[in-house]
C-alpha cells in the first residue's frame, strides 16, 4: 500500500523544485486576491480539526484536492489538507470505513455502495460535492480495433460472430466506471453479465493489464485512456459524456460518522475545493499549471502531455480522429460541476438495481437525501460565493435516448431490455 506522501517533500531534482516554487508563487498571488483570510478561524465556527487527511487516486480528477492544498486555498478557510495516495479504490474505502483518511476523493458509487452494505461492510456515508463532472473514456485494445471493433456497434457485430470469451475491466464494482461500462454495453445490445467476462483492476494499472493481454476493453479515468493511445495499445472506443453529457463522476466523500464530529471542518474543506475548482477552470494557464502539478510521482505520476490534452477537450481517438470535446473533465463550471443532485445519486442505485447489486428497490430518494449533505455544500457554497442552481435534481438523456429526472426511479430501474 503507498505511503503517504505531502506536497512538501514531493520535489526533489532542481526543475522540479523550480517548477513547484513557481506554483506556490500562484497561490501566494491568488491567496492574496481571495479577499478576507482566516474564514471560520475562531470561535464557534471554526474547524474542529485543521489538519484533514484526504485520500486519492493517482488520476486527473483527484486535481481540486491537490491544488487546494498545493496553492494553500486550504488555509483560508482554517484547515490543512494532506493529500495521500492510495492504491485501490478497496483500500479507499477501506481507510475511510475505519478513520485512517478522514475524506477521500472517490467513486460515487463507492459510497453509495457502503451506505447500502453493497460493496462491503455497511456504514453511513456522506457525500459533500461533487468533484468533477465528465473526462472518463471506454478504451478498446488495439487488437480489437484491428478487427474492426472501434465503436459500441461494430464492437458488438465483432462479439456476435467471434465467440470466444471477451473480458471488460472497471476500477470497483459499484463505482462509476463499472456503470458507465455496463450502461454502454448494453446500450448496444451487449449483457454486461452474460455475454462478456468484466474483472476489476486498480485505474493505474489498466495500461499495464491491457499490454499483457488481460482485458479487451477497460473503462477508467484520465489520464490511462489517453496513456493506452500514446502507448500504442489502446483507442478510444466512447468517451463517458457521450454515454452521459455533464455526468457526476468522483465526490469528496466520507463517512456520516465524521461530518457529525466535524461540521465545520466539513464545511471548510469543502469550500476551500470548491474554491480550487473553480481556479482551474479559470482559463488555461491554471489548467496547465494543474497538470505539471499533478503528473508529479507524488500524484498522477505521469508525463504533463498525458493529462493536458484530454482537460482541454482536444481528444483523439488513437485511430486518426481529432476533436475539440466541449464536454470535457470540468472542476467547476459555475458550481454545476459540484453541486450534489439528489438525481445523481438516485441514478448510480438505479444501476446497481439493473446489474442485481440489490435484490429489492430501495427509499431512492430518501438514501440520497441521508448520504448527500446538501445542507454542508450550501454553507460552504455561500461561504466559496458559489452559486446555486433552483433544484436539487435534474434531467439528462443518456445515450440510448432515455431520460433519466428522478421522478420515477423504480420504473426507470425495470424498464431496461437489457438488464440482469
């Protein structure tokens, strides 16, 4: 398992000493036109905790939580964030179940999962914010492409004629990317369940596995499916705000336990994230500084020109396409990106209902109103100057044309043809 590792004693050559000094250099600049210092420092209303071990995942949307730290947008609100790299999202969950990480940028489902004993042990959950919405992709091995099979369509024309047994790879069973996997699978026509093998791999360790063999096919996070196109190995077969325009993907999640014990201390980081969200949205040197910061070993640990592209929405396919993604990995966009829909999370059980994760229809709405903490995001919200939007849920329609409102889950959950 990895250890720990803070920003402070990340650097080690000269450059890297050099670029990070240029980084703190932005956040003593943007510190100081934060306005008003020391939010929540005293009295009743300051943190009951300042310094706040938050997990992560080596990827592109862990980026709030480290720039928050990194820039020292943390301070202003009266805490320290000590970002920690974990290994698996298992061992995520497993740290925030026993207290070890007291958040943890992490998988939706994740948490959804706990609350409901349905990915492990079962344990109140919270979900604060959101931390970022789109930027995840469904890549295909490039001997897959080879046969034909670029697509959703001429990957299920491939699998009706050869028989052989394909295997899928998600990063947790019921997390985001299992879901986005299973959802596209069977938008084509392809049972997730019955016609395909899907194993569960740790997101840094996709390429790895694909290279050897191990997978026809994987959904994960950035930046592995723009590192399996630089490799050689992989094409992107859809990215995920295809399957989803502006889909909810990681939170800043923990357990109701710790919210209960640290209220402000909940508040405060969460405002200090939102605040480094919306700096990296701010245009594109933010954006570019953010992805030397975190292709550091301490973080992604990968080259920047794996994570730049893809957050400035200029993808290709690894087969020759080229395009310009509006949809791309957003950390903000004028709070949308943050906000914790009730919808959202109603949707992930709605899954987790299709693919037999749970035998009988759960309170949907009553589970997202205990496990997102709206009444927390609010605060901290107002104190970010974060706006809101009207309601607490929301509409989309997802790739196979159906709508998703929240309005009547338990239909919506049977209503699919493919299903288990």
């Amino acid at each position: 398992m990895d250890t720990p590792v803070t920003p402070a004693v990340a650097h080690t050559d000269t450059a890297s000493r050099r670029d990070f000094l240029k980084t703190a250099a932005v956040g003593t600049a943007l510190f100081s036109t934060l306005g008003h210092h020391g939010v929540w420092a005293a009295g009743s209303d300051a943190p009951e905790k300042k310094d706040v071990k938050i997990g992560f995942i080596p990827l592109t949307d862990c980026a709030s939580v480290v720039m928050a730290s990194v820039l020292g947008i943390d301070q202003k609100y009266g805490v320290k964030i000590i970002p920690t790299k974990e290994a698996s999202w298992p061992g995520v969950r497993d740290k925030l179940v026993n207290g070890e990480l007291d958040l943890a940028h992490v998988l939706y489902g994740l948490v959804y999962g706990v609350h409901l004993g349905t990915a492990g042990p079962k344990k109140d959950m919270a979900v604060l914010m959101n931390l970022n919405q789109n930027g995840q992709a469904i890549t295909l091995s490039k001997k897959l492409a080879d046969k034909g099979a670029v697509d959703g369509a001429s990957l299920a024309k491939l699998m009706a004629t050869d028989k052989r047994e394909y295997t899928f790879a998600q990063t947790f069973p019921t997390g985001t990317h299992a879901m986005w996997l299973y959802y596209w699978l069977a938008a084509h026509g392809i049972n997730p369940m019955k016609d395909a093998k899907v194993i569960t791999v740790p997101p840094p360790q996709m390429v790895a596995n694909m290279r050897v063999g191990n997978m026809d096919g994987f959904c994960v996070g950035e930046p592995w499916n723009h590192r399996a196109i630089m490799d050689g190995i992989g094409i992107t077969g859809t990215t995920t705000q295809d399957i989803w325009p502006e889909h909810p993907e990681k939170v800043l999640g923990t357990t109701s336990e710790w919210v209960q014990k640290y209220p402000n201390t909940a508040r405060a980081v969460t405002a200090a994230i939102l605040e480094a969200g919306k700096w990296i949205d701010a245009g594109l040197q933010n954006k570019l500084k953010m992805a030397e910061t975190i292709a550091d070993r301490a973080y992604v640990n990968t080259s920047v020109d794996a994570i730049n592209q893809r957050i400035l929405g200029r993808y290709q396919n690894g087969l020759g396409k080229t395009w310009d993604d509006p949809n791309h990995m957003k950390f903000f966009n004028d709070g949308a990106a943050n906000f914790p829909y009730l919808s959202d999370g109603m949707w992930f059980l709605t899954q987790h209902k299709r693919w037999g994760l749970m035998k009988d229809h759960p309170d949907y709405l009553g589970v997202a109103k205990s496990i997102n903490r709206i009444d927390i995001y609010k605060q901290a919200a107002s104190a970010a100057k974060v706006s809101l939007p009207k309601s607490e849920m929301r509409s989309h329609k997802l790739v196979d044309g159906v709508v998703w409102d929240g309005k009547d889950p338990a239909k919506y959950a049977d209503s699919f043809k493919v299903k288990v």
